[in-house]
C-alpha cells in the first residue's frame, strides 16, 4: 500500500496451475510436491491472491506463472519494459526458490533489485537467513519494507 501511495507499480506474480501446465510437463522436485498436493490449481481454492493482497486499481497482474521463476513464460518482463520500470522489489514465498529465482533473472536481465526480507518468507528460518546472508546481497540490496518505503521517498 504504502509503495502504491508512493507512486510505484505494483505488479502481482501469483503462481497458478492449469490442466494443460499437468499434460505438458514431466513432474519433479517442488513443483510435483505443489502439484501432488492439489494446491494452487486454477479456479480452486487457495490459487487467489489473498484479500489483504489483492490488486487494486493500476495495479499489473503477471499471467502464466507455473514456475518458480517470474519471469519464466511469463508476460513479467514485458510488464516492465513497457513501464520502462528500470529496478524490481520483490516479496513474496518461497524465498529460497521463488524469490530468489526470480531475482536471479530479474538481476541477469540488468534490473536493479532489491528484496524485502520482511516481506517474504521460506520453510525456515535457516533457509530464510542463508538467502538474505549470502544469496541477496550479491543479486541486490535487502531491505526491510519501511527502509524500502523510505529510499522510495528519495
């Protein structure tokens, strides 16, 4: 909210399974594991963006997300260059294989990035520690959401 009120595009990247991700993919690693446990299938429930998340006005929504990648077979790049938006913060989960791979590609792509530690989350708090540690400071900077919110207003 506070980025929005700030002027920053809001992009939402929600990861959603179809029948077709099922028939045209071999199933492995966590991947298989989402899927064998029926979660984030297209039109169920649990596969909606939450409501205190939910997009509002002017606000993006990337379409296509069944990786752990962002920008994999995604419109999210597009998204960006089209808002000639030079630099991503990224939230969101799993921090050690979505976020994180996300802002491996949005770093390889040249975006600046930055990840909010406070506003992600992994299965524990040694995986969480290990990518702000070692991970995140060589993709980025890592900042809370108010030290975000306050170099926005820089």
């Amino acid at each position: 909210e506070g980025a929005r009120k700030k002027g920053a595009l809001v992009i939402h990247s929600p990861f959603v399974f179809n029948e077709k991700y099922f028939e045209d993919h071999q199933m492995q690693g966590i991947v298989k594991a989402v899927a064998d446990g029926d979660a984030f299938r297209e039109g169920t429930w649990g596969a909606e963006i939450i409501d205190e998340l939910k997009p509002q006005e002017g606000d993006k929504i990337v379409g296509g997300k069944c990786t752990l990648c962002g920008f994999n077979k995604t419109n999210l790049d597009e998204l960006l260059k089209e808002g000639n938006i030079k630099n991503v913060v990224i939230g969101g989960f799993l921090t050690n294989f979505c976020v994180e791979s996300t802002a491996r590609t949005a770093y390889d792509k040249g975006y600046g990035v930055t990840i909010m530690k406070d506003a992600t989350a992994a299965n524990s708090e040694e995986e969480q520690n290990h990518a702000e540690s070692k991970i995140f400071p060589l993709l980025g900077q890592t900042l809370s959401v108010d030290q975000f919110l306050e170099q926005l207003e820089e």
